[in-house]
C-alpha cells in the first residue's frame, strides 16, 4: 500500500557525538532529512533515533549487538513491537570514518553515500533485509527506486561496503 506523501514524514532525534562531523561538505541536517522523507513516501514515515559517530563507537556498538569487533558504515536498531506502534521505528548509527573511506573508494560524494547509508539503515527498521538471496533482491530494488528519486547512481552497480 502507498503511503499518501504528506502523510510520509520521518521524524529525527539527531545526535552527533563526534566533532569530526563537523566538516560536512553541506546542510547535513537537510541532506538526511530529504533522504529519510523520500525513502518514506516508497514506504511509510515514522520516528527515528539517528547517531552520528566515529569509528570507535561503531565498533563498540557493532562488537556488543552483532559479535563483529570492527567499525561498519551503518547499524539499525528496529525498536520493539510497543514502539512501534506509538510509531517509533528505530535507531540507526552511522560512522564518519567509514562512510567517508568507502565514498572516496567508491568515487561517491560523502552526501551521496550518506544518503545511501540512511536509507540503507531505514529500510532495515522497517524489515527489510539482504540475508536471502530473493530479499536482498526486494531491498535492494527499493534502495535503487528511492536513490533514483534522490538522482542518485545505482549502488549495487559498483563495489559496495553495505
């Protein structure tokens, strides 16, 4: 079912733990904000919780919730049924230093891999996943739709970290 556009707002508690984001290259509220709001209309809106942090908190988080001792670009955190039907739908985290490593590997800009990353994390608190085959196929189609609105490049189509 189509979630009616005005209807599709994603509501953000933002947090930045780490100074280093300060030297983003753009509106970095905005530039989220447009990301989530259009992943939202190919979806449904919500709230979330978003972290931006370093690669040292990521590795911490990453460590205790998926047993993987290294810093990632992005982690979700769907909440728990009660939450979600007062319409909170997560927490995701997003490392600067990752994102920033794999945008200059991959030839993206740092907003445009951003984007990526948080529609990425979205899109997991929402259930989606990319364990099997036939659902990292569902996921990934809709990463693609929703970036193509944004104007942004096909991901899967180059060499990716997510």
């Amino acid at each position: 079912m189509m979630v009616c556009p005005m209807e599709a707002k994603v509501e953000i508690d933002l947090r930045v733990n780490d100074e280093i984001w300060s030297d983003w290259p753009g509106e970095l509220e905005s530039d989220i904000q447009i990301a989530l709001d259009t992943a939202a209309i190919a979806t449904r809106g919500g709230q979330i919780d978003l972290l931006l942090t370093n690669d040292d908190e990521i590795q911490k988080l990453n460590a205790q919730w998926r047993g993987k001792d290294k810093p990632t670009d992005v982690l979700s955190f769907p909440s728990e049924e009660d939450a979600a039907f007062e319409n909170f739908l997560g927490d995701i985290v997003v490392s600067h230093g990752v994102l920033t490593r794999d945008a200059a590997q991959m030839g993206k800009t740092k907003t445009a891999h951003l984007q990526h990353l948080i529609i990425h994390g979205y899109l997991h608190l929402l259930g989606f996943d990319h364990i099997e085959d036939d659902d990292a196929e569902e996921m990934e189609g809709l990463e693609r739709k929703i970036l193509a609105e944004l104007g942004l490049p096909d991901p899967y189509s180059i060499n990716t970290s997510i």
